[in-house]
C-alpha cells in the first residue's frame, strides 16, 4: 500500500505547528517528535520510489519543503553497510526510523588535529526518534546495522538540502563545508 494520506495528514500538522510555536526550538522538538513518531509507527505509505537504495551510497529524497523554508521533510535510505560521514545540521532536526535499524553516534569536536570524540552511540529501530540541533548534539554519523536498507524520515528546520554546513574528518577533525542538495528531482503527490 502506498496511502499518502499519513503523509499529507503529517505536513499539515507539522505546519500547523510551525504557525503556531514559530521558531520556539523546544516546543517544536517535543510536539514534531510526537507527530514524526506516529508517522514512522506505520510503514504503508511510503510510495518505492522514494525508499529505493542506491548500491553505493545512501540516498535522500525531498518529500516536502514548506513553501517559506521553515521546515522539510527528507526520506534517507541506506543500503546495507552505507555510512553518512561525521557531520553537523546547523539546524533543529528529528529522525525517525521507518524500517530496519540505524546506528547514532554522536560526537564532540576535539582541540585542532584531534579526532572528533564518540560521546553517545544508539541503535534506533522503527519506530525510534532521534533529535539533533546545536542545542541539543548536532554532530553525529548514522549507519545502516541491518543486512537490508533500512529508510528514516527526517525534519529539519530548514530546507536543509540547500544549507551549508560541515563534514568532519574522523582521523584530523578537519572541517569542511558541504550543501547536500536531494537526491529526487520529483515529489511525491500527497494531494492526488
Ligand atoms: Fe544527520
């Protein structure tokens, strides 16, 4: 099944939200983690072409950007073995796993040529919501710990394929810029 109705039901709350508490960070982790953690509670939405995984390296498809860049909504897919980089957000973001089972490890930068320090490590399985933000640890790294894909829907308060942020080098903790842009030239049509 692929009932986009979940979806739409969600932007329409997760806007709701946004009108409503504006740019308060702490009511909108609690109230979106609420809505995302229902979101991900069923996997009979999420239409194959936007959970397909990529041989050589994890995916990201737009779902819905918020006309005004307040918030978007990305579907992550990763093969089995497919590792994000040690990276930041610069914005408030919650991930939910959809399906499979995800490693979290979270870092803090170390002095200037040290490697970035593990400090928290979790694995997320469906159902699980994870927050990052600057207030909160916003450096991490995500791998797939499953022997199949394994997708999480993300929020972030941004339309966060277009903001520049940082990768960290794991052995030096060398910063480096980097925008992400999507891997989808299409959304999904949650309105048909
Ligand atoms: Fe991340």
């Amino acid at each position: 099944m692929s009932d986009l109705t979940r979806l739409r039901g969600f932007v329409k709350d997760f806007t709701d939200l946004i009108d409503e508490v504006g740019m308060d960070e702490p009511r909108i982790l609690d109230a979106g983690e609420r809505l995302l953690s229902e979101l991900v509670g069923n996997d009979d939405w999420l239409p194959e072409a936007f959970s397909a995984p990529h041989p050589d390296h994890y995916e990201q498809y737009l779902l819905h950007c918020d006309p005004k860049e307040r918030f978007s909504v990305v579907s992550f897919v990763w093969g089995p073995g497919h590792t994000t980089p040690i990276h930041d957000h610069t914005v408030w973001g919650l991930v939910g796993i959809l399906r499979g089972a995800e490693r979290n490890t979270e870092f803090v930068l170390g002095a200037s040529g040290e490697p970035p320090r593990a400090s928290d490590e979790e694995i997320c399985s469906a159902g699980d919501v994870a927050r990052v933000s600057p207030t909160v640890g916003d450096i991490h790294r995500v791998s797939n710990v499953a022997d199949h894909p394994s997708v999480s829907i993300h929020v972030y308060g941004a339309n966060i394929g277009r903001v520049s942020r940082h990768v960290y080098d794991e052995r030096t903790g060398e910063e480096k810029s980097f925008i992400s842009g999507y891997s989808s030239k299409v959304l999904p049509n949650i309105w048909g």
